[in-house]
C-alpha cells in the first residue's frame, strides 16, 4: 500500500517559475465554492490563507456551539446521558472517517501531547524489559513532540533526533541508520510544519517496524488537507486534531490506535475504563479498543464546535479538497517565483503539500503588513508561510500576491 497517503497525483506539479492555471473545468469544487466561502465569515472580509495555523469557523460550528449552549441551558447534567455522549461518539467516528479508520479505533484527546503522554507510557512500559530505551525523531517534527520526549530522559530515556540537511526534508536513509535494535519508538511528522515537505508515511512505518519498534505519525499538518488511510499504512498510532486543516478549533484532538497492537495504558480515566458508568471504584476494567487510552472528561462544548467543521470537510472530500489545495499552491508558488522570491519547498514537486513557504528578510514584518492589508499568513522564523485550503480561490492568491509586492 505504500503511498496510499498521498492519492493525488495529480499530472506533474507545476514547476515554481510557472504559474499554475486551472483547466477550462476549473478547479474542483468550483461548482459550489460560492456556497463553501459563504460558511465561513472571514472570508468575505480577508485573503485567508492561513489554515495551517487555524482553519477559517464555519457557521455550522457556530450553530453546533450554539446548540451546546441551549442544551446545557435546557436540560444542565442530563444532556449527559441523552445527547452529549452521543455527540462524541458523532466525533469520534468523524474523525476515523477523515484517516479511514473505524471509530473503535479512535480515542479522544484535548491535545497531541496528552496522546503522546498516554503512547509513551503504554509503549515504555510493554518493552522496559526488552532494553529498548530510545526515541527517534527528526528536527523538523513539531516542538512539542520533542519536548515531551526530551522531558523523560531524567527517567532513563535516550533521544535521538535526526538532522535535517536542508531545513526542509529528512532523508529516509538517515531514519533508517537512527531506528535500531535499541528503539521503542520512531514519533515523527507526517508533513513538516516549517517546510511542507510530506514524508513517506507507509516506508516510515517499515523502517520503525523492520527494527521491532513502534510508530507514531504526527498527522496534525496533514489531516484534513491530504488523503489519509491510516489501517493500510499500518501505523501503530497516529495523532491529529480540528485545529487546522479541519477547521474545528482548538482543543479537540484523537489518537488513533491500531486494534493489532495490543498495549494498556499505565493510567485509566473515566471514559476509559468499560464500564463508566456504573460509577464503580473497584472496577478498572480497560476498554477493549482505542477509548481505553481517553484521559478523563472530554470538552465537549469544544466538540461541537469540532462537529461543524469536520462535517464541512467530510461533505467536501479529503480527496477532491487534496486536488484543490494542490492546484492552489502550486499557482501561488508560481506567483511568488515570478515576485522574485525563493521558494523554501521539497525538490520532488510530489512531496510538497499545500503549506507554501518563502524567504523573507522581516518575515514577522511582513506577516503584519499583510494583515494591515487583509491578507492573513503566518510565519516560521525567516519564513513566511501561506497554507491555502478548499474555501480559497486564484483570486485569493492574486490578492495576497499584489499585497505583498507592495510591502
């Protein structure tokens, strides 16, 4: 199944001196783009390009939140047992839809960072025996991810995380040289935050698995804006979140689990144990799939906002949304080109996603221009970073393109 991840391939991508241009069918989604912006309020007032960072609110998770409210006004703790659960589960299964995965395979979490305590304390635990005392990660994985790694090595923990040559790709045979007989885990990205770059997800995989250690892929900058299949890739875990591309907001996360790899969590919560509630303090009976790895009370105010903006991505196609990121991106990477600027992108055009990066002298400078221009974009250090998404459009691009010579 290897390269089951990346489904588009889309006829060769433009190269960055030319612009991309869609054909006389325009891009997908063309047909209803009017539809798709008008769900999304800011963009009838900005060139929003910046859904790597946070996707646009939708007014279905405006209406989902207002629905929250008026439940918890009208029925307090009893929405509980009638409806709330039931509303997570809804999310739970979303979730699951947009990497192919059932939704006993998917647990709830707030953040990457609780998956990852939850991961490493299962995976420690079933080889503490086996002298397997390593991480592997890369210096393009998101901070976070080696923050929590670095904080265990006063617990014994060796991590080594492996150089990038070029700031914007990690070469497959320096993780392979990395990930041996002494590693528990290889917890690295799917795409890199600060370059765009999408790894070979499925051959990752193999290297973590030829050497007997576990995988976590970080999907967090790709899901929602790449086709994903998490049980052919056979990753033992992967994490995302509504965050970004998936335009649900902050604070609602998921760890996938693959039902193969059989650990217990070194901690149980409420909503991971079977039978919850019975509200019974001597029963400690783990679920038997992904939600026995769920830490404590989901936010479920923040669930219904994920539910709106998870339902706007599903309805449109993680597949057909690819497609269109990918013309998008490759016609602002041809207007930045014709600006003069360089290009920070993986030299294999079929390894690039929809994250565009440039080099820029002031780029925190710039960003703020942009926005004193209505046009929103972030940045990484010397980079500015567009990320177009489904509800953009060519003359988005044109837009921030012009704003952006005269900065």
């Amino acid at each position: 199944m290897e390269g089951k991840d990346i489904l588009d391939h889309h006829a060769s991508a433009t190269p960055a001196t030319e612009v991309a241009t869609p054909g006389a069918a325009g891009l997908p989604l063309d047909d209803r783009i009017d539809q798709l912006r008008g769900l999304f309020p800011i963009l009838s007032r900005k060139a929003y390009l910046n859904s790597n960072s946070l996707g646009a609110l939708s007014l279905r998770s405006i209406e989902e939140r207002r629905r929250f409210e008026e439940l918890w006004h009208e029925m307090g703790a009893g929405a509980w047992y009638e409806i709330w659960v039931a509303k997570l589960e809804e999310v739970r299964a979303s979730f699951g839809l947009t990497v192919g995965a059932p939704a006993d395979t998917v647990a709830l979490m707030s953040s990457v960072s609780a998956a990852l305590t939850v991961v490493w304390g299962a995976v420690a635990a079933h080889l503490r025996a086996a002298g397997r005392d390593k991480v592997v990660l890369t210096e393009l994985d998101f901070p976070t991810v080696g923050h929590h790694f670095l904080s265990q090595r006063a617990n014994g923990l060796r991590v080594e995380i492996v150089r990038s040559p070029d700031g914007i790709h990690v070469p497959l045979e320096s993780i392979r040289e990395a990930v041996d007989e002494r590693t528990a885990l290889l917890a690295t990205s799917h795409v890199f935050f600060t370059s765009g770059n999408t790894q070979d997800a499925a051959e990752i995989t193999r290297i973590a698995h030829d050497a007997g250690a576990f995988i976590l892929l970080d999907a967090y900058q790709s899901n929602g804006q790449l086709a994903i299949d998490a049980p052919a890739l056979g990753v033992d875990f992967l994490v995302g979140g509504a965050l970004k591309w998936l335009c649900g907001g902050p604070g609602m996360a998921y760890l996938y689990a693959n039902p193969q790899v059989r650990l217990e969590p070194v901690t149980l919560s409420w909503f991971g144990v079977e039978n919850q509630f019975h509200f019974d303090i001597r029963d400690a009976t783990p679920r038997p799939d992904a939600r026995r790895f769920e830490l404590g009370t989901p936010a479920t105010g923040v669930a219904y906002t994920a539910a709106g903006g998870l339902s706007v991505v599903l309805e449109c196609g993680i597949e057909t949304i690819q497609r269109r990121n990918r013309i998008l991106a490759d016609d602002l990477r041809g207007r930045l080109s014709e600006l003069g600027y360089s290009l920070h992108q993986a030299a294999d055009p079929e390894a690039r996603s929809a994250l565009v990066l440039i080099e820029h002298e002031d780029a925190a400078g710039a960003v703020r221009r942009l926005a004193e221009r209505d046009v929103i974009v972030d940045h990484r250090g010397p980079l500015v970073r567009f990320s177009p998404h489904f509800y953009n459009t060519i003359e988005d691009n044109e837009r921030a393109v012009a704003a952006l010579a005269e900065t």
